[in-house]
C-alpha cells in the first residue's frame, strides 16, 4: 500500500476543495469517503448561497476567498458551477435592526468587506415586489452570490482527479492510526491507508471521526428544511435574507434567492434547533416557508415548488467552525463544524488548511484564523449576523 | 388535424363549446370546464411554446399534470395548460422560454389554518382497486377518506370505453369501463364512513406521519393509522431522434384527449407498442374517426391479448411485429415517422425502413408503478399497503380483487378482522395472468340453423358469455375462467353473448335470403355503415374473404352500447367472415420514396423536462459517474418538472447500454413533492380567484 501525503476524510463541502489545494501544492492525496459520491452528504443541500457578508472577522475573509475560487471558476477551469453574482440583501423594516446593521457595516468595511446601507427604493429595484409597507432599506454587498452546490462538489472533483487526487467511495472510516503522538493511517472498511498527514472534513460526523484518534470534537448536528421551485425568468438579483422572526413563533430568520437555473430556492432557521441526524421532511416546513415568501414577496403565490428536502448543520457550542491542527498528535488536522455554512466557507477553508498544514499558519492573518482554534473555550459569544 | 367528435359511438354526446378565450390573440372556444390543452388541440393547436433551454417545441405529453411540457401563460400566471380549464375570457399566451412572473404584489389576504386530519384509512386513488378497498374498509366499520386527483372517480377507468374481462360476478365483466365506476362505487353513498375527496393530490409524506393533501384549492394534512397507495400506473417512454416533437405522446394522454374530453386529436395516428394499452389505444382512435396508419411491436409476437389485436387487424390497421420505430420526423410538429425490421436482438435491420405520413404517435411500451408516495411513507415510517397497479401492473379487474383482498388486510391489521377468501386471492392472481396458449379455431359446422361461433381461441380471464345465454348453452367445460368456451345446445339468436364478449369474438350465424346465403349476427361499434352498405368482409384475423352487405342494423339499449349487424354473405363464407374493413388499405401504406430532408436530430431527447440528450447522458456516465444523483446535478436530467417520473427508467437503460449494471448506480434520491404545487395553495392564501395587477 502507498503512503499518501494526506488523507481527507470526507468528500463534502470542505474536503472536496481541500483535497484539491492540497494536490495543487503537489501533494499526494487520498479522499475517504463513506457515500457513493462527492457532495452526497450536507454539501447537496446547501441552497448555495455564498457571501462574506458576516460579522466574525475570520468568517469575513475565509469567505472572501472562497467568493474568489467560485466566480473565477469557469474561467481559469472550463466548468460551470452555476456561479451568479447577485449580491446578498438584508431588507430591514424595523428601526433597531437598522442601526443594528449601519454599524455592523461600518465594521464590515473596515475588514474590507464591500457592502453598504441601501435604501429602500433601492431595495425594491433589487427585489421587485417586496412588501415596501414600512421598508426602510437594507444592506446590500454586491460582491457576494450564488453557486450550485451540486456542481461544485463535481467542480472539485474533477479539478482534483486532473491534479492526481484519488477518491474511495463508499468506505467509511473504522480507525485513525496513532502511533508515538503521530498519525500514522487511516482505516476503513475495505483498505488500510498510510499517511503523513489527515485532514478530518467529515462534517456531521466528526464527533465520531474524532473519537477514533481520541480528541473530542463538539459537533452535534441540527437540521434545517429547504425547497425549490420551478424556474421563471430572472427578477431577484441578491440572496434576500430577512433577519424577522416569523410571526407563527416557529422560525428566526428566513432566506431566499433565485439561482442561475431561474429557480426560487428557500430556507428558514428554525427558532428550536431540530437537534439530530433526522432529514425525514416535516409536515410544517412548506405551510410556514409558504406564508413568509409570500408575506414579504406577494408575487412569488403564482410560482410552484418542486421539491424540498432536510440537511445537517454540524453544530459546535459557540457556532464557529473548528479548524486546527491537532496539539499531540503529529499530522492531524481538523475543519469541522461549519455550523451550517461549510459550502460557503469550504473553498476558503481548503486553502488556508492548506496553507496551515504545509506552511504551518493560514493564509488569513493568523491572528484572526486563531478564533476557529480547536483549544477554545467554546463558550456562546455573540456574533451578530450569524 | 382538428376539432372536436361530435358524435361518439359509444361516449355520451357533450357540450358545445361556448367559452371564448384567446390564443396568442386568436379567440377560440372551448367546452364548459374543458382544460387549456384539449381546447388547444380542438383548435388544431399543438404547440404550446418554447423550451428555454433551447427553443424547442413544447405541447401536450403526460396530459395528466405530472410533467410541465403544456406551460401556458393564462391571464399572466404560468400555468400547466392540463390542469388548468378555460374561464370566459380568459387570455391564454404561449411560453416562449422562462415564463415572466406576473407583478401580483397585493398583500396577501388571511390564512387558513387547519387542524391535522385524523382518519382510519388514507386511500390515495380512487379507480378499481381504491373504490374496492373502501367499501370493504368501510364495511369493517373503519374510517376511511378516499382522495384522487381528478374530477370524478374512477381513475383511469373514466378513460376506457371498451369493455373489460373477467367474470360478471367476480368484476363486472363485459362492462365499459366508463361504466364500471357507477358499479363498483354504487355501495358508497350508503357508508358514511367513507368520505371522498375529488381534485386532491397527495404531495408527500411527512416526519410525523401525515400525508399533505393539496385539496383543490386548499392544503390539508391527514393522519392515517394505515396508507393505501392505489395510484395505478404511469406509461413508459421511448427515446428515439424526434421523439420530443409535438404530437408525440402516451396512449394514456390521447384517451384523455379523445375519450375524456372529445377532442379529435389527430387525423392520421401510429402507435408504438403491441401491448393491451397500444392495442386499446388504436381502437378507441378509429372510434373517434382517426385514421390507425399502423402499429409497430418490437417483439415477434403482440404482447396483448390477441382478441384485442385482431378487432384491430380486422378494421384494416395493418400490424408491423418485429418492427421498431426508428426516428420521428417533421418541421416543429410531428410528420412523418420511420418503421423498420428488427432483429432478435432489437437492432433494426438496414433496408427495411418504411416511412409512414402520420400526425401523432402513441408511445405504448408499457406501464410503471406509481410510487413515489409509498417510497416517502415508507421513509415516514407511516404504515404503508399498495394496491393495484401502485402495487403491481395488470388489468382493471385484477385491481379489483388487489383493492378488495387491501381492504379486507389493512381491516384485520388495525384490529377489525376481515378474512379474506381464500377464493379471492386465486381470483385475484387468475385476473393477473399473462395471455396463456393459442389453439387453432374450431370451425365444425354444429348441425343446426342457428348457432353462435366462438372465435375465443387465447386463454384468458374472461367468462360472461357463460352466464348470459338464456339457455345455457355456452359453458366451459372444466370450469377455469381461462379456458376456452365452448357451444352445445341450441341457439335463440338473442345476441347476449355478442353483445357482451369484451373481446368482440361471439358472432351468430343463421340461415340467409337463399340457400347459398348465410347471416352473420356482429357486434358493432361504430357508425360507418348502414343498411344496404356493401363491405369487404374478413375473417377474425382481419384477412380478406369477400363481399358482405349490410342487411340490417339494430340499436337498442340491453345491447351493452353495441350495435347487432346482420351482415349477407354467401352460405360457404359463414364460419369465417368475422366482419369487415372499416378502412382502406391505403390508408397504412407506407410512402414510396424515402424523404432525406430530414431536419431531425439524431441525438435524441432523453430527458423531455430538461431537454437533456442521450450523448449528454453518454459522455457524464463515460466520465465514470455512477451515483443517479451526480449525474443528475452535472446533466440536469431528471431535474425537471416531472422530477425524473418519464426519463428514470430511459437513463437506466443507457447505463446498462454503457455497461454499467442497474444494480450498480446508486438510485437517484426521492423527495417530496410528488408534483409541483403552487406556493399559495400551500400557505393557505389561495383567497384570489381572478389575478391582480
């Protein structure tokens, strides 16, 4: 058996993209993973929507690289990912949430991020037939936008095998092999693997990953619904994230955007985390979705939805990603626990782990990568746009 | 091809058509309630718009409201033109690309909120085998709620004009299908149990064991303790080059036009596919006055039961066995299609082409389950039973017996015991039976005047003229409901077993004019001739004999919707003349030259919704795809409307052709919804009837 440079454990949002960094510094790579297929775990039912518009300053920057892979995608690769650069939109209708978001924007510019206060003719210019009673404008971030999640896991894939990456399907992980504080392999149910290095991208399974070396990683996985609708012709420009609860007392915020296909792709977050690996639909998903598209955006009654469906946010106690390497034990690195924006943030992850494992530091300044440090406290702070 | 039928021979005159609406500007009528499509075709019109991805032809597929090929703009709202009836006045518009979203910005009025329906028993479709499985449910004293999507009961029953085998008391045997709803539901206005809920599509399946109802306009969920999914079948596609052109579509979707809504369909029609559907298909075509140009079995053999292809062969339809459709033709609309010999192995053979002038092929290859509801039940964890064609395909009397032996299980399950016989389920496996042995046709000459002639020679489930003769004089002598009748005895010349042998395969003969002449008593389901009318005879395979002349015609109303024809012919041709041509052989003559300027494209469509083609398919699974579902995301194929229900089983195919196996490729994953359904009617806000601006 070869010994591999690295071994990435899952071929989902963050392993697909960082296989495929790690090949391109000329690594030799292995991708384990446990479905038939890359991108068949959460990574599918992400609804796409890719922005650096948040208020953690390492979500901020990670997230602008990855905006850079996806929207020079198909030109330095060939291949389309479904990138549409609309922006995202965050319409306010209420006077604390405003100045909530003027401040946060200040501080998002400071980080570079391009993003401003719009308002609200603008806003209903972005999203024609919004509810304009009591609109007061919105932030808007133009450079933000959408991919198909679908064809970027294959995006990645075939980026990867052109670098010589190689992908087991269909082998899920037994044991991590430590041996004198160093990680020697990876087992799975067909093969042993040696290798120098191992990159845990197991998404909601990491808790289990993890303890197969005998680190506790916290990710406890919850649940969030979305749908599809059958495409009309383009209308929305950004991703309309509306911050409201729901007046029905079920849901925090909802969002939604129309993807390159021409199709309405919506979501909401529950306001009681469904915890669990349950991805069985529930029946109240369309009535409360239904209701709150068509409260803040009447004219979408005479669209159909074609198909819903339920995916995993691997969840960490303070809601921020775990990406490290591993203290004590050589050549063992993690980035779990994307709390449910790991399609977002997995092209900016892949590289900075990249960055991290072969450079020993991150690409973003290190200071502020050191917030998704595995030895945390993990105590709930306060990020103000999740 | 254009118009409406105006008479029926066997269908119920229907409304004139008095609602006026436009068509791209052009005002036309439609009948009261009637749905765009069929007022489109009515009016000649069969295409309906233009497909984004690349401008094709879009029109009438599925007719049944499961793919989104009939996309019509109606007063400005995208709307599926099958499901959707003309109102007065309305503005119907061709989707030419993405349909724009109307700027209904209203706010919108107060929701509804329902409580979660409790009931006993949720029975999705109400054709044979849900029908039966409520009155039995019922009569265990369980609640039950009987949904289906159409308009009125019985399934795809409403479609069938002919009448059906079996036994008369087992399953109403010899009755119409139109007819058959009326019995077997005749017990359920009497239990109260049971409610019925018409214009109801089930979507899904849910996490805490409810079912969501889409009941017209509003969103219900239900609760079952036990789900009966008896939602029959849908019909198999074909891909071939041209085979997306408008005016190509399913047997199922042209009974609807033609039987369901009246609408002449067509002039000049081919079908693919010799099976019972095809067969059915092109008799109900010539009974709407639609030219049958032929029909075309890949197999050597007709897969039908042969009583249903020789009513055919005797007409004049020629019947191509061994022949498959290689490619349809035509500028925007079907025109044209190409036949030619195939080999054992379904390879055309080079030379044989035939083309033949046509302006609408039935695709009839077969029927598939539907199930996708019972595969999300199942998921839900919601106690699931499948019943009739959901459960396995087979004809309408079998999916009698499969709703009786559903009920009477899922009765005893929740704890109200109803044994079923064991009887039933001998029946119920007799009536799934597969077509059994051909015997040659015994034509010995009784030595007696009158005397029926049994042209019964396949062993299938059928009896009734068994149990009509007044004198008992047709029986089956070991009793099996597949053999073969026989006749001994005397005749009465009543035509009871003429007038209801489904197979149309009892004729009387008796003494004519003079001594060499002989009368031929007919069944008779058209109205072509009259009295007086010289006609080609032919035998029961429908070769030519002689010259008959229509003696005399009586209608009357004990006569199961049939004509009896007397028809004059000389006494040496009695026992073989089993009727006459109704249309010419030229009319399935294939044309002399073949015809290059073909614009067709020879890679054909797979995926219809998509418009997703075979090299596309090809080159994905060649790039070693495997997982259903990855190759979904990278082709786009079944991602569409219909969600895969019509191109599944075609990619499957091209696996196997890359030599892939089936069992090999991970399925493509099956979510809600079960059809697509319109964001109002699932908040509960569908309070505005007329659109606003």
């Amino acid at each position: 058996m070869p010994s591999y440079d690295v071994v990435v454990i899952g071929a989902g949002s963050v392993g697909c993209p960082s296989a495929y960094f790690l090949a391109r510094r000329g690594l030799k790579v292995l991708m384990v993973e446990s479905r038939p297929a890359c991108g068949q775990g959460q990574n599918k039912a992400a609804i796409g929507g890719v922005r650096a518009t948040h208020s953690d300053p390492a979500k901020i920057q990670i997230c602008r690289q990855s905006l850079d892979v996806f929207s020079s995608w198909k030109e330095e690769h060939g291949f389309d990912l479904g990138w549409k650069k609309g922006g995202y939109c965050f319409p306010v209708y209420d006077e604390r949430l405003e100045q909530t978001l003027k401040n946060l924007v200040e501080a998002q510019q400071r980080y570079g991020l391009n993003i401003d206060w719009v308002d609200a003719d603008r806003v209903k210019d972005m999203v024609p037939g919004i509810e304009p009673r009591g609109l007061r404008g919105g932030t808007f971030s133009p450079d933000d936008g959408q991919v198909s999640p679908l064809l970027a896991s294959e995006g990645f894939r075939r980026a990867g095998v052109a670098l010589g990456v190689e992908y087991r399907f269909n082998e899920p992980v037994t044991d991590l092999v430590v041996e004198s504080s160093r990680i020697c392999a990876v087992v799975t149910t067909k093969a042993r693997y040696p290798a120098k290095m191992v990159l845990v991208a197991a998404g909601a399974k990491a808790k289990a990953i993890g303890a197969m070396a005998g680190i506790n990683l916290p990710v406890t996985p919850d649940s969030h619904e979305a749908g599809i609708t059958a495409p009309v012709a383009q209308f929305i420009g950004p991703l309309v994230v509306d911050l409201r609860p729901g007046p029905e007392g079920r849901t925090a915020n909802f969002y939604f955007g129309q993807n390159n296909e021409g199709q309405i792709i919506f979501c909401y977050t529950p306001k009681k985390p469904l915890v669990g690996e349950d991805r069985r639909p529930t029946s109240e998903f369309l009535p409360i979705v239904t209701r709150r598209l068509l409260t803040l955006l009447p004219r979408l009654r005479n669209m159909v939805v074609r198909r819903t469906w339920r995916g995993l946010y691997p969840m960490t106690p303070d809601g921020v990603p775990i990406c490290d390497r591993i203290e004590g034990i050589d050549g063992l690195f993690v980035a779990v626990g994307m709390c449910g924006q790991g399609f977002m943030l997995g092209p900016g992850i892949g590289m900075n782990m990249t960055s991290v494992m072969l450079d020993g530091h991150p690409e973003i300044d290190p200071d502020v990568f050191a917030s998704l440090r595995y030895d945390r406290s993990y105590e709930a702070g306060h990020e103000a746009l999740k | 091809m254009s118009g409406r039928i105006t008479h029926h021979p066997i269908l119920p005159p229907t409304e004139p058509a008095t609602v006026s609406f436009t068509f791209d500007g052009k005002t036309l009528q439609a009948r009261p309630g009637e749905v765009i499509s069929s007022a489109l075709y009515a009016a000649g019109i069969r295409t309906f718009g233009r497909h984004p991805k690349d401008g094709g032809p879009q029109g009438i597929f599925c007719a049944n409201g499961q793919c989104s090929q009939c996309l019509v703009i109606a007063d400005g709202r995208p709307v599926k033109g099958c499901m959707t009836e003309v109102i007065e006045g309305m503005q119907v518009e061709p989707c030419l690309g993405l349909p724009v979203l109307p700027s209904e910005d209203d706010p919108p009025g107060a929701t509804i909120d329902h409580e979660v329906e409790e009931v006993d028993v949720l029975i999705i479709g109400a054709g044979p085998a849900g029908i039966s499985a409520s009155v039995e449910l019922a009569r265990a004293g369980l609640s039950v709620l009987l949904v289906d999507d159409k308009a009125e009961l019985g399934g795809k029953l409403s479609l069938q004009t002919h009448a059906f085998f079996g036994s008369i008391r087992a399953c109403h045997a010899g009755t119409r299908g139109i007819n058959l709803t009326g019995k077997l539901a005749a017990d359920l206005p009497s239990l109260p149990n049971v409610r019925t809920w018409l214009k109801t599509t089930a979507i899904g399946a849910f996490v805490d064991g409810t079912v969501g109802l889409v009941r017209d306009k509003t969103y219900v969920l239900v609760r079952p303790r036990a789900l009966l999914v008896a939602a029959g079948a849908r019909e198999k596609s074909l891909s071939f080059p041209g085979a997306d052109l408008p005016g190509i579509y399913g047997a199922g979707a042209f009974q609807t036009l033609v039987n369901r809504d009246q609408v002449r369909a067509a002039d000049r029609l081919f079908i693919v596919g010799g099976g019972n559907v095809g067969l059915i298909a092109g008799y109900h075509a010539l009974q709407a006055g639609i030219d049958v140009v032929g029909l075309v079995e890949a197999l050597p053999k007709i897969g039908g039961y042969k009583v249903h292809l020789d009513k055919l062969r005797r007409l004049g339809v020629p019947i191509w066995t061994s022949h498959t459709i290689l490619r349809a033709e035509g500028n925007e609309e079907l025109e044209r299609v190409v036949v030619a010999e195939c080999d054992n192995r379904f390879q055309p053979v080079p030379g044989t082409e035939r083309i033949f002038e046509v302006d609408t092929l039935l695709i009839a290859v077969g029927l598939s389950p539907v199930n996708e509801l019972s595969a999300m039940a199942r998921e839900a964890g919601i106690t699931l039973y499948e019943a009739g064609d959901s459960a396995q395909i087979a004809e309408a009397s079998a999916a009698i017996f499969s709703g009786r032996i559903a009920g009477r299980t899922i009765a005893t399950d929740l704890g109200n015991p109803m044994p079923v016989p064991q009887q039933w389920e001998r029946t119920g496996a007799v009536l799934r039976s597969r077509p059994g042995k051909q015997f040659p046709l015994d034509l010995t000459e009784p030595d007696q005047p009158i005397f029926p002639v049994l042209s019964c020679v396949e062993e299938i489930p059928c009896n009734p003229c068994t149990q009509v003769c007044p004198l008992g004089s047709i029986s089956i002598p070991d009793g099996s409901i597949t053999s073969r009748p026989v006749f001994s005895g005397s005749c009465l010349a009543c035509g009871r077993c003429v007038s209801i042998c489904p197979g149309l395969a009892i004729r009387i003969v008796m003494p004519g004019t003079s001594p060499d002449r002989a009368l031929v008593m007919l069944p008779w389901e058209f109205d072509e001739v009259a009295p007086g009318d010289e006609v080609t005879t032919v035998d029961m395979e429908g070769n030519e004999v002689g010259i008959g002349r229509v003696q005399a015609m009586r209608r009357r109303d004990d006569q199961n919707g049939r004509a009896m024809l007397l028809l004059d012919v000389p006494k040496s041709e009695r026992m073989v003349v089993a009727g006459f041509r109704l249309q010419a052989p030229e009319e399935g003559r294939p044309l002399d030259e073949a015809d290059e300027s073909s614009e067709t494209d020879d890679d054909p469509i797979v995926c219809r919704c998509e418009r997703v083609r075979k090299s596309e398919i090809v080159a994905a699974i060649r790039s070693g795809i495997t997982d259903y579902n990855v190759l979904k995301a990278v082709t786009r194929a079944s991602m569409g409307g219909c969600g895969g229900k019509t191109c599944r089983e075609l990619v499957m195919r091209i696996f196997r052709e890359e030599g892939v196996e089936p069992r090999d490729v991970v399925p493509a994953t099956i979510r809600p919804l079960t059809t697509e359904i319109r964001l109002d009617l699932l908040a509960g806000l569908a309070d505005d009837e007329e659109p606003k601006s």
